[in-house]
C-alpha cells in the first residue's frame, strides 16, 4: 500500500492508495474512536459493495447507513436535509465520523454534511471512481444550487483517504472515461515524465490492469495535493487545475448536464487549450498526438455541432472564475508549465470559430 500525506492549514491527513486495503478505514477509525459511524453512500456503489463495507465497520463501530440516489441530482439541497435529518435522528454527535463511500457525488455532498453538522464532523473519504483522485483530496465540499453547479459548500479537509484500487474494476467504461480525462489533466499541467508514460502505455482503457490504475490514481493525487498545498483557498496556483475547464465547462452546460460526461467536455477543452497553446503562445506542445490519442481512447475531439460558439463564449464569460468583460485561460507554455492568459470574448469568439473550422 502506498501513503500519500497531504499538508493543509489545519490537520494534515494521509491517502492510503492500494488493493483491496479497506481494512486501514478501520485502522483510522480506530484511532479516532468514535462515537458511532455514518457510512454515506449511493444505490449502485451500496449494490455492489454496501453490505461488505457496514459488516466490516460493524465489528467495531455502531454504524448506520444512508444511501443517496446515484447521479448529480443529489447534490441537492433536498437530499442533504435529508442526510442531516437522518443524521440527527441516529444520534450522531460531535464525535461521530461520516464516511463518504463512493464517487466525488458522495464525496462532495457527505463532506458538506459533515462541515456543517453540529458546526463540523470529521470525515473520512472512501473514493470507488477513477474521478475521485481529483474530488477527494483538497477539501473542496459542495452542493448544487439550481443557478449553479457547487454553488453552496466549504472548504472541510477530510481526517483521512483510503483509496481501494479494486473497486474501480466494476466502474462502467464512460465512468472510467471521465476520470481518466482528468489523469491526463494533471499530467499535462504538472508532469512531462508521467504524461509521456500514459501515452506510450495506454492504447485503450479497457481492461486497465491494477498496476496502471493505481499508477494514475497515485500521480494523479501526488500532482493534485502539491497544487492545492500551496493553495488551499483557490486564491492563486490552484487555477491551474482549471485546465481545459473554461470550455470544458461551457460544453458541458451547454449541451445539458449528463448528456456529455464532465471528463469528455474537458478533454475538448484541453485540446482546445493546447491547440491555443500552440497557435498563441507558439508552445512546443503535442497537438497533433493528443488528438489522435484521445480520439482512439473514445473521447470526443470535436465541439458537437450543435453548440454554437456564440452560446459557449456566454457561459465561458459567465465561468465563476472569469471576470468582468474577461475570460481567463489556462495554456502550456510547454508540458508541465502553464501559464494564464486573458481574452476578450470577440477574440475567444474567432479562435473558437477557427478551431472548429479546423
Ligand atoms: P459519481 O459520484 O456520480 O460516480 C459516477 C457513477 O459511477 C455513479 O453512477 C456511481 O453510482 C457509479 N459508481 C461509483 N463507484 C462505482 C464503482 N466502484 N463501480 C460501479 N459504479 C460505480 O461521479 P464522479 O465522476 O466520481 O464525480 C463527479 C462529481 O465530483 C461531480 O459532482 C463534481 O462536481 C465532483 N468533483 C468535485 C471535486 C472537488 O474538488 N470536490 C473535483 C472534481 C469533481
Ligand atoms: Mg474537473
């Protein structure tokens, strides 16, 4: 098992990154010692692994279980009165922990219970989604808001993350998919080396092997919590993390959450950000080979026709980290070094328009 330790303001925690390694979730709370166990969770990861998770908890804790309907719709205001009314009415204290079992919909929204229950719980995260490298470390909670996606949340860092590689094994392929976008991601922001490896090693993400998964899921967290150390409000740095996400967010609201998943919008965006790269900054970045890399491993290349540039450019003004008039992107001076540029909305309008002529 590996350990990743991630300094915050407040308590520093440890990643435990391995196969199946739930057992350290049991070690942690042990240490605790708390007065009972809220295990969080949605209806598929609870399918698949509810039971077998409770039963092993249940041998030293008293612990109680919520599960949450599966999807983005539960980040609501709705399901988390619910959670915390549950909470209330098992008579979880101040010294009860919450678990938060599952992908970064569970996280987020169990990790804002837990920063305002009784003022603040702690929690520890249990990730099941290859996406969930990025949402569970950096103590980003939320829910959403019907103006807004992670409109309402805190800024809460977990006591502890126990990542268990052999529970993606029954992760769908889109799901994979989404969460391989934002490997890739970090890789290109922070490490030429690991992106390097990715490329040559990964033809296709089916049938990933254990070894690969945690490779990624380890760097990914490494490149992750180095970003936010430094950073731990999203004052500064941390913007970098926003890589391809001014437009991937835009496709993303644009064509209707779900429609195209978070991972596939950013995987546009990015290749849009270091076509950009390219054309504005003159960087020495691979285009071409992402392209064609991403294209064989099912992402989306393209912007869908049926956005229009116009319609994406108002979102990406409206983006909360944008401001005024403006629109700020991240762009690669060169793999692994970033840099920020601002653009007017006519001229992100012609260098959209220009990219999709092709
Ligand atoms: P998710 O939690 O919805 O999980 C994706 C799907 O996979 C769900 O249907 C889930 O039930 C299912 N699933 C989860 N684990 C499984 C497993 N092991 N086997 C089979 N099915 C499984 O989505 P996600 O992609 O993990 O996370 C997306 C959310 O994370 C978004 O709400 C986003 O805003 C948030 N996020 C937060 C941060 C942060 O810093 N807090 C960062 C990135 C993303
Ligand atoms: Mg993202």
């Amino acid at each position: 098992m590996e350990q990743v330790f991630i300094k915050t303001s407040t308590d520093p925690y440890t990643v435990f990154v391995g196969k199946n390694n739930l057992h350290q979730l049991q070690v942690l709370l042990k240490e605790i010692s708390p007065s009972n166990v809220l295990v969080i969770t949605d209806t598929n990861v609870n399918e698949l692994y509810g039971d077998s998770l409770v039963n092993l908890l249940g041998e030293s804790f008293v612990t109680h279980k919520y599960v949450i309907q599966s999807g983005e719709a539960a980040k609501s205001f709705e399901t988390f009165y619910e959670v915390q009314t549950f909470a209330l009415g098992h008579q979880l204290d101040r010294k009860s922990v919450i678990v938060a079992f599952g992908g970064g919909v569970v996280g987020d929204l169990a990790g804002f219970v837990a920063a305002t229950y009784m003022r603040g719980i702690d929690y520890i995260q249990v990730p099941t989604t290859l996406l969930a490298h990025d949402s569970a470390v950096g103590g980003k909670v939320a829910i959403n808001h019907p103006e807004g996606k992670n409109m309402i949340g805190a800024f809460f860092q977990p006591k502890g993350v126990v990542y268990d590689i052999s529970l993606l094994s029954t992760l769908p392929a889109n799901e994979l998919r989404s969460g391989f976008a934002e490997v890739v991601k970090h890789a290109l922001i922070k490490d030429e080396e690991f992106l390097h490896i990715l490329i040559n090693e990964i033809q296709a993400l089916e049938n990933l092997n254990e070894d690969q998964l945690q490779l990624m899921v380890l760097k990914g967290i490494r490149i992750k919590a180095d970003v936010v150390s430094t950073d731990e409000k999203e004052l500064g740095i941390r913007a970098i993390l926003n890589f391809g996400h001014t437009l991937g967010h835009a496709i993303e609201a644009e064509s209707g959450y779900g429609k195209l998943s978070h991972g596939d919008s950013v995987a546009i965006g990015m290749l849009f950000a270091t076509w950009l790269s390219q054309k504005h900054l003159k960087a020495n970045v691979p285009y071409e080979v992402l392209q064609q890399w991403f294209s064989k491993l099912g992402f989306p290349t393209d912007i869908p026709p049926t956005l229009s540039t116009d319609a994406l450019v108002k979102r990406m003004q409206k983006d909360k980290k944008s401001h005024a008039n403006q629109i700020q992107m991240i762009l690669l001076k060169n793999i692994a070094n970033t840099t920020s540029e601002v653009f007017t909305k006519e001229q992100m309008y012609s260098l959209i328009e220009k990219w999709r002529g092709g």
